[in-house]
C-alpha cells in the first residue's frame, strides 16, 4: 500500500510538522513533531457506520464482572478524591454505561454521554467535578475540538480521569495489538500528555499504565 505522503497537519496541535512514524498492511500511523500525537490520517478512517458496527460487536454489560474490574481501575483511584456531593460525567459512556452505574452504586451521580448511543447534548451543556474517559479518546478523529470542549465542562477543581494505553516506543507500536483496531486512530504518549497539561494550565498525574488523572485550577 503506498503512503500517501501530502502534509497532514496534526489534529490535536494542528502543527503541520509531522512525518510518518509505523506502517502496516492496512494502514499508515503519522507522528506529531509538537505534541508526539500519533494518529491514522482521515482517509483511512472507517465511517460512522461502519465506526458503530465494530462498537455493537462488544458486549461491554454491568453484568460482565471483568469488564468492571477493567473499569476499577479508573473508579477506584478516582472515587478517593471525590464527596457524594460531587457530580460526574461518563464522556463516551458506551452502551452500557456501566462505569455510570458503578459510580452509582458507591453513592456518587454520574450523567451519561455517547455520541452513538447516548447522544443527549443536554448533558453537554453544564459543568462537572469529575468527567472520565475510559478508553475513548483514541477513537476520536478531532482531537483538539474535544480537549476543549472537556476544558470547558470540566469545573474549578475538577478531575478529569483519563483511560487509554500510551505509545512507550516505535519499536512496541509495531507490534502493538492496541493499533489493530480499526477505530483507534489517535495514540497518546505521557509526552502529549504533559502537552495537554501545560496546554490547559491543568496538574497531570499517571495513576496506573493505561489510566492518568488531569486536575483543572
């Protein structure tokens, strides 16, 4: 498959200066130069359609107790800094909105958002103290239009739990299982995170391998 090599800027920094970082069979991964973002280009994105049919194959239910231990380890560490007063979102909650329920049961009200399968704007439309993101934002094509819409949801003192494995090296990305789904198209490092941090003015903490908490001033 031959690399399509016109200039694709970068859709977290939108810097122009990146460069091609790993190719496979089906598709080639881009390397910011700004923000260390790799990322799939546009082309090779799979429609909404075809985005949502991968998503129905998962069966991702309350009742699936490894499914919640997967989840735990971004609740768990979470739910220590909150009070029951607090109210949270679950930013691409899924279909079963399962992180949501188990905040629920521990006392603590989380509102749910998807853009599939719950897509209420409504949700969008006031602050939170605590937003989580569990293995959503390397599905998401426009990066820099969602960090700042979650900067925006995100109140003073808020948490922002983040959930999603990080680049570590070129050598691991080629044979990263990670990359293999065909609705992963943003890769993030702890070097974008620090980005992200500094970007937003936030505190950035890693919490575990694939899990990092932002805090908002």
């Amino acid at each position: 498959m031959p690399v399509d090599l016109v200039p694709t800027s970068c859709p977290l920094c939108l810097s122009e200066d990146t460069q091609l970082y790993h190719q496979d069979k089906k598709r080639p991964y881009l390397n910011c130069s700004t923000c260390q973002l790799v990322f799939v280009p546009k082309q090779y994105h799979l429609s909404p359609a075809d985005e949502k049919a991968e998503y129905d194959m998962h069966d991702n239910c309350s009742a699936d107790q490894g499914y919640r231990r997967f989840l735990s380890r971004t609740w768990q560490p979470l739910k220590k800094r909150l009070t029951h007063n607090m109210r949270g979102l679950d930013f691409g909650c899924g279909e079963g909105a399962v992180l949501s329920q188990m905040a629920k049961e521990d006392g603590y009200h989380m509102e749910n958002y998807d853009l599939f399968y719950h897509p209420d704007q409504q949700v969008l439309q006031q602050q939170y103290h605590f937003i989580t993101l569990t293995e959503v934002i390397e599905h998401i094509a426009d990066s820099d239009k969602i960090w700042r819409q979650l900067d925006s949801l995100l109140a003073q003192q808020g948490i922002l739990a983040v959930m999603t494995k990080r680049v570590l090296s070129l050598n691991d990305f080629a044979k990263w299982h990670y990359k293999n789904d065909p609705t992963h198209i943003s890769y993030y490092c702890e070097f974008t995170f620090c980005y992200l941090a500094t970007k937003f003015n936030w505190t950035f903490e890693i919490i575990d391998k694939d899990v990092v908490f932002f805090t908002k001033p």
